[in-house]
C-alpha cells in the first residue's frame, strides 16, 4: 500500500489553511483619489502621540540588548508581576508559535475556540499536531465544551481574551474556573490577551498556577501600531524554554525605545480607552436602532451581522464609495457578518450614514445567460 511520509501530510494539511490576505487600502473614485480610512486591522484610533514621536534615531548603528531591564521592569510595576518572568518580542504572534514549537509533538492535540485567531491553527498544524475546535455559544467561549474536549492527547488551549472577531471575554471568575479544573493536568493554559486593553478590569490574577501563559502587547494607545511590542508571562520553567529558542534578535532597538517612552503616558491610555468606549456604544446603538444585528464589544473591533443574506462583496464596494475599507470574515465562517474597526470620528460617522443609506436600498440578482453560460451577479 502506497503510504505518506509525515512531511506530506503536513503539507497537505496546510494547503486546507486559508492565507491571510490584506485587503486594497486604494480607494477610487470617478478616477480621482479620496481619503481612504481603514476600518480594519485598526489597532488605534487616535493619531500618534508627541511622546510617540520621541522616539528618535539615535544609536540605530548596533545591535540592542535582547531584553530591556526598563521596558520589563515597567510592565512588571503596572501589572504587578515578577519581571523575572517575562520575555519581549517583536510580535506577540511570535510566542504562539514559539510554543507550539516547543510543547508540541506530533498527533497531540489543542483545543481552540470556534471563532479563534486563525493563525492558532496554522501553527498547531505546521508542529504536526491537531488542532482541535470547538464550539462557541453566542459567540463566546463556552467552557463546558472545552473541558468535553479535553483527553490525554490535549497538550495547549488556546484562548482570545477577548475574542477576535466576536470582542467578548470570559470573566476572571469563569478563567479561574477553568484553571481549577487543569491543575491536575500537565496542559498549558494560553491566555492571548493581545486585545485586553479595553476591558476594565484585565489584571488575571495567574501568580500561583504554573501552566497558565498570558500574552500581551503594548502601543496600540499610543498610535504606534507599527512598533507594538508583544510580552509574556508564564512561571520560569515555561519562559526559560522560550529564551532559549527566540532568534537573538527579538526585539529591535526602535520597539524598546517607543515602549519605554509611552508606557510613561498613563494620560494617552485613559483617553484612548475613553475614545473607544464613547464611539463604541455610539456605532452600536446607532446601528441597532436602524434595524442591524450588533454585538456587544469589549474590544476596538465591532462585529455587524446582517439579517438577510446579503453579497458581502458588493456591501465592501457599496461602502468603499466613499473612502472606507472593511474586511469580511468568511474565514471565521461567518458569511453574514463584517467586522469593522473603530477608527477616526469623521469615519465613524460615515460608516453609520453610509450602512443606514444602504439599509434603504434594494439588492437585486440579474441573471446573465448566453450560449455558453449563465452568470449571476448582484446589484444595488
């Protein structure tokens, strides 16, 4: 019988996995440029700040320190962790795979949720394990179905706090209820907090359980999304493994500078939440109130669902016309849906008049046939 070498089911898996792909930030109309607002991978909606801009270029001629005593003793006195236990990188996507890479072997499986991050996946997929989904209930985690699927192949769950793109999060209560029931088990319990920094209280209390790993990111408040910085916190078995299989240039001399400026602006934090929250709760109310399905969001992302089927296609093109870029997420299996990012109050109020003005118009299917085939295509 004809068998497979690893290597090949590997890739064959793989080629199940979508890439991602980012959508066209060029906007045309009448053939004349427009200002285009980008309401997606938006990570702040505030421009970038003067102590942002601070930064400098000095001393770019050398390498840098792979870990900042300053930048991680700052993240230590604001969350009140042990700056011992800490690891920086340029990317907080980065652990995810750094520790696929080194707890997982293969046929061992990870539990993720049904709507998380899809990078999870690829990278469960590429250490030759499996990554095992679960269903979520309303779109939030469901914690029940991830104990049902825990067995003794289960090595990591993987958890979005708050998801993406759905933007709600399980509480500490629910968190610690779920950590009470891994203490007997070797499995690792990752908490990817990256989009956290909008939920009141996101300090997790993880000091006294070992297998829980919670990732982090800074700058997105500061309007320095390019330069954001990912951090980990974990007991020292686990951040000692990572250490050690990092590339030794982790974080670039640029990301430790702009870090260690901003986290000294506490002021910029309080009015880049106080932004979010005020336009958040207006985008949602003014939308339900014109008849769309609207989650609650605890992030700067909102997740708009739409009551009949709609060509989400022709809706992106629709809204495009006036300068505004959003992304679909069929990928997440939600082909009804769109998720917007809260961006600048001119654009904000633009999306709001621009999906009201397309609440009012008629979608209609024309059906295009000839000798040799037969075509459907929507139009407004």
């Amino acid at each position: 019988m004809f068998q497979f070498n690893k290597q090949v089911i590997k890739i064959m898996l793989l080629n199940f996995v979508t890439k991602y792909q980012p959508e066209s930030q060029e906007v045309l109309i009448n053939s004349q440029e427009t200002i285009n607002h980008k309401l997606y991978s938006n990570k702040s909606s505030l421009k970038t700040t003067k102590m942002g801009l601070q930064i400098g270029y000095n001393k770019l001629e050398r390498y840098p320190n792979n870990t900042s005593n300053k930048l991680v003793n700052s993240i230590a006195n604001i969350y009140n962790l042990n700056s011992k236990q800490i690891v920086l990188s340029n990317n907080p996507d980065d652990f995810i795979s750094l520790l696929c890479l080194v707890f997982l072997e293969p046929k061992n499986e990870v539990i993720i949720s049904e709507y998380g991050f899809l990078f999870y996946r690829t990278q469960v997929l590429a250490a030759k394990s499996i990554p095992v989904i679960i269903k979520d209930s309303n779109n939030k985690l469901n914690i029940n179905n991830i104990v049902k699927a825990i067995n003794s192949k289960t090595k990591l769950i993987l958890i979005t706090i708050p998801t993406n793109p759905a933007g709600l999060f399980l509480t500490i209560r629910e968190i610690n209820q779920l950590i009470n029931l891994l203490i007997s088990t070797n499995i690792i319990l990752v908490l990817d907090m990256t989009y956290s920094r909008y939920i009141d209280d996101d300090r997790y209390p993880i000091e006294s359980f070992d297998n829980v790993v919670i990732i982090r990111t800074l700058l997105g408040m500061h309007g320095l999304t390019p330069l954001k910085l990912g951090w980990m916190y974990s007991n020292k078995k686990i951040t000692t493994l990572i250490e050690k299989v990092q590339s030794p240039s982790n974080i670039n001399r640029m990301i430790q500078i702009g870090n260690t400026i901003t986290l000294k602006n506490k002021q910029q934090c309080k009015l880049s939440k106080s932004f979010n929250i005020f336009w958040s709760v207006k985008i949602i109310s003014s939308l339900r109130k014109a008849g769309f399905v609207v989650a609650k969001s605890y992030t700067d992302s909102i997740l708009i669902k739409f009551v009949k089927k709609l060509p989400i296609q022709l809706i992106k093109t629709y809204i495009s016309t006036c300068g505004l870029n959003i992304r679909d997420i069929s990928e997440y299996k939600l082909f009804n849906s769109i998720r917007i990012d809260i961006g600048s109050p001119d654009a904000n109020i633009m999306l709001i008049n621009k999906l009201k003005e397309m609440k009012k118009r008629r979608f209609v299917l024309v059906t295009h046939k000839t000798e040799e085939s037969l075509k459907q295509s929507w139009k407004l």
